[in-house]
C-alpha cells in the first residue's frame, strides 16, 4: 500500500497521481492505462482521465494499491 499525502490541495488528478507515483512515466502512459480499463478507484473501474481523487479515495492498478491521505 502506498499513501499519497495531498498536502494543501483539495485533490489530485488521477494521471497525475500515476505519474507523481512513477507507475506511469508520462502522461500518454497514464491516460493509456485509463483507456485500458486496468485502473479503478475506489473498487470500480475509472474511465476519466482527470477524475479527482480526494481523500479517502484508493486507486488499484497493476498490483499497486495507493490510498489518498491529507496530514
């Protein structure tokens, strides 16, 4: 499990949190993954690309599980 701190913002893009994560290298990785389907948030398969994670939220991909947490 991996967390991910939002720090001071309200939320984080989905592909922005692959890549801020190094599970995606670039942007087009990321929003490949998405148009792949191989990425769920919160248990159900997500297929918008700047879907906004807010705390709470748990993002499931390739074996990676992150949850999103503020400090």
């Amino acid at each position: 499990m991996i967390y991910f701190d939002l720090g001071e913002s309200p939320y984080i893009e989905l592909i922005k949190l692959l890549k801020a994560e190094n599970i995606a290298s670039s942007g087009a990785e990321a929003k490949m993954m998405v148009d792949d389907h191989i990425v769920k948030v919160n248990g159900e398969i997500e297929t918008r690309k700047r879907a906004k994670l807010r705390e709470g939220d748990t993002v499931e991909v390739e074996g990676w599980t992150i949850q999103i947490t503020r400090k």
